[in-house]
C-alpha cells in the first residue's frame, strides 16, 4: 500500500520584505503555503503532511504562526511539524500547531524530532533522551519508520549538506536499529540532491520561501520512495497568463489588492493578468445578485442607479496604467433568455471577456441541459467572448454533481466554430478530463484561470499543469495553450 507524504519547510513568514535575504519573500509565505495546500487537496492521495520548521522568520512573532495555523487546520490532511531555529520554543511551537511528536500511516510510523539544539554555525545535536525515544516508538512498530527533523541529516561525507548533526554517524545508525527507510530535512534552503545510502533515503528540500518556491511529495511502496518537487514559481518558456481573476468590485471578493498582485508577477513568471469581474456584480446590487431570480428576467429591467460599470472602468484604468501586464476584462453573465449582461460602456472599455454560465433556472435534468445548452450557445455565438470559464460548474459545485456528458460534444463544437477558447479552473470546480481531452483533439484553445478571489489564488497554476500532463498530452502544452493577443 502506498503512502504518500507532502513535505514544506522554511517559510519564513514576516510582516514585510526581508531586505537582509532579499531572496526569501517570507512576506509572500502564507500565499504560497495556501497554494501548495490547494495543490495537495487536489491531488486527493495525500496521507500526511510534514512541515519541516523555520515557519518564522522571527520567532518571537507568535501572531504570525497562529495565522499558519488557521490555514492549515482546513487543509484536512494530518500534521506533523518540526520547530527550526527561527521558530518559538518546541513547546510553544507544538501547541499553536497542535501537532503530536509522531503519527501512524497506512502501517509507516513518522518520528519527529522537535527537540534537537541548535549549535554554532547552524548545525545541530541529538540528545540521548531523544534516541531513547525513536527506539521506543520504532521498536513498538511493526512497519516502516520516518524521521523528521529540521537541520540536515546525511551520512558523514556522502551529500553535498552545509549543515549538519554533530552526530550524524550514531543517528544514521540509529536510523538502521529502528527500521527508518526515510530521513526529511529543511533548514539548507537551496536543498540537498536526495542521497539513497544503504537502503535508505536521507532527503533535504528546498524552502519554500525561495525560488522556484517548491515542496516535496514523497511516496513509500513496497519499500522503496520515490519522490515528486512541485514548483509553484511557473516555468518561464510558458509565458503564463491568468485570464480569470477578481477586484474588490467583486461581492465575493476576500483580499484582491493589485498592488500586491503586481509584485506577484514577476515572482510567479506571470507573463499577463486579466481582470474580470462579474458582470452581473456591476450591474446588479448585492442582493439583487445573491437573492433576486435576475437570470430568469430581462437586462431592460437593470436598475441604472445599481450601475458601477464606470466606476469599475476607472478602477481598471489606474491600476493598467500603473503596470502594462493587467488587462481590461470583465466576466459576463447571462440570463436564461440568453440576453448578455453587458451594456456598451463595459464593452467598449474593455479589451478581454470571459464567459459563464452561473446561474439555471430550476427545470428537470433534460431542460436544465437544453437550458444550458442555449445560454452557452448565446455567449458562445455573441462574438463578445474570447473564453468561456468554468464550463458546466453550474452542474457540479466544488465537483459535487453529474456534469451532463450529452453536453459535451455539443459545445464543443460550438467552441470550435466560433474560435472560443476554454477555461481549465479548479475554483470550487472539478474539470472533466474527457470533455477537455475532446477540446484539445478539437483544436480548442486551453484558457488557465485561477478565478482569483483572495490573492493566494492568483496564478496558482502548478495543479493545472500536473492536469494537463495527467490527461496524457504528448505535445508541447505551449501548443495548445490561449494567449491574449496571438491568433
């Protein structure tokens, strides 16, 4: 039975820039650990998660973990975590984050090691209390042991690690007493090349903190690990755009600052950011979005005193103004009479257009489908749309719900006719891979889109990427990709 262990480590999470360590964007951390959560919650396989300490950069900034550990207790993956030396005191440092000092898995015991002091020049001791414990733990185990720890651990002389245990020897040894097939380390932040010595495996990742921004999967079977790094800093040949994210124009809108998304450009290799917001949002009042039936109604009964179409075009004017790489866009919606939410100031003031499908009348499986079938065609058809997002979430909210596969070629080849490209978002939505197969062997462009509510989504892409490769596309996924701009 395989077992599969996420491991992130050295954070560094701070107020503001490190301007000491330019190179460690701790400000940025817990964006970037709520993007790696997402990634792990997508895979859907992942049995424990291992932090491997230095969540601070200063440890006296308890606030800071207590926010860590809000994200992580929805994270629904069991936690175990180390303290680095950047940390608050283990004992402080375990309770904010609840965590044990081992964990059972599918039959593979996972030893912590909270408690190792530091020495001079960032290395680090065991004490023989600590060796007393992992024997006792490994000795009451029938199967497998992990260790995790945050300095380095490796054989003497076998890896390329700058830091290390002053007894590294004895807990290699240790390590084979206890049956441990896996060593996890932080703390060297460019990572340590994983080291397979005596049939174990010693390992060192990289901090998150720190281009290319990455973590580790580890997957224990039959013995034997094999391991997977995840990047969430975007390849750069790919020239990336998000094409689907929000402003606080948006009612549902939870932290979006373009200043701070502007920063984010550069760290995540954006090439383009489309701002869309809903139409319906600046058309409508807050209620009468959330609560009216405005989709069953006709866009002549607007309100114009709802109206903040302008006051959104204005805002878009600043912030495009102020950095070239955002673009003028917004999301429209459509009623069920197939009439676009979308007046001529909103159209004329902006250069890119999703569009979607939110909202159905209440009507049998068949209608609904037929229903659906005319709004998308209406979008589709209306020339005023380059992408059409979230295909068929309106069936299957955070994929919970049948998406109608009678649908399916159908608008495909309404996509294809009308040179609309299509939307890969996971934002409470599931893609079927069939249906975005079909798109792809339709010569259909592919659209990637965080649906940016808060600013931990934006460009948080390495799961749509691991998407595509798990549809089995052979072919270069710059081939097939939408770009704003290029035909």
């Amino acid at each position: 039975m395989a077992v599969r262990i996420a491991f992130i480590t050295d954070l560094h999470y701070s107020r503001t820039k490190n301007i000491a360590c330019p190179e460690r964007r701790g400000e940025f951390a817990k964006i970037f650990l709520c993007q790696a959560l997402q990634y792990l919650r997508l895979c859907g396989d992942i049995d424990l998660l291992c932090l491997g300490g230095d969540l601070l950069q200063d440890p006296q900034d308890v606030s800071l973990l207590q926010e860590l550990a809000q994200v992580l207790q929805q994270c629904e993956i069991p936690l175990l975590a180390v303290p680095g030396n950047h940390d608050p005191a283990p004992q402080e440092f375990c309770a904010v984050l609840k965590t044990a000092d081992y964990l059972d898995c599918k039959g593979v015991r996972v030893i912590s090691f909270p408690s190792d002091p530091m020495l001079p020049g960032w290395n680090a001791s065991r004490r023989p209390e600590e060796f007393a414990r992992a024997r006792v733990l490994s000795y009451a185990h029938a199967g497998p042991v992990v260790f995790v720890q945050h300095v380095p651990l490796f054989p003497p002389g076998q890896a390329d690690n700058i830091y290390s245990y002053d007894n590294a020897d004895e807990i290699v040894e240790l390590m084979r007493e206890c049956g441990c097939i896996l060593s996890l380390s932080g703390h060297q932040h460019n990572g340590v090349p994983t080291l397979e010595y005596e049939g174990m495996t010693f390992t060192c990742t990289a901090a998150l903190c720190e281009a290319p921004f990455s973590f580790q999967i580890y997957t224990l079977e039959d013995g034997k690990v094999s391991q997977q790094a995840v990047n969430l800093q975007l390849p750069a040949e790919l020239s990336l755009g998000d094409y689907h994210t929000h402003s606080p124009f948006a009612y549902c809108n939870e932290d979006m600052d373009c200043a701070l998304e502007a920063q984010m450009l550069d760290l995540l290799n954006l090439r383009q950011v489309a701002i869309t917001e809903h139409s319906g949002h600046l058309y409508l009042s807050k209620a009468g979005y959330w609560q009216s039936e405005w989709h069953l109604t006709s866009v002549a009964e607007l309100q114009p005193a709802d109206d903040r179409s302008q006051e959104y075009l204005r805002y878009l004017g600043q912030i495009c103004d102020s950095e070239p790489r955002f673009l003028r866009g917004t999301e429209l919606d459509v009623t069920a009479k197939g009439e676009l939410l979308l007046q001529e100031p909103l159209a004329a003031g902006t250069d890119f257009r999703l569009g979607d499908i939110h909202k159905l009348a209440n009507l049998p499986p068949p209608e609904a489908v037929d229903g659906f079938l005319r709004m998308a065609a209406a979008l589709i058809t209306s020339g005023q749309i380059q992408v059409l997002a979230h295909p068929f979430r309106v069936f299957s909210w955070n994929g919970r719900g049948e998406k109608p596969r009678q649908a399916f070629a159908p608008l495909i080849r309404l996509l294809r006719q009308n040179n609309v490209a299509v939307e890969i978002n996971f934002h409470h939505n599931l893609p079927d891979p069939e249906f975005i197969s079909g798109c792809i062997d339709a010569g259909i462009k592919i659209s990637l889109g965080s649906d940016a509510h808060a600013l931990w989504e934006l460009g948080a892409f390495a799961f749509h990427l691991e998407f595509l490769r798990r549809l089995g596309y052979a072919g270069d996924i710059s081939n097939i990709l939408y770009r704003f701009g290029e035909c």
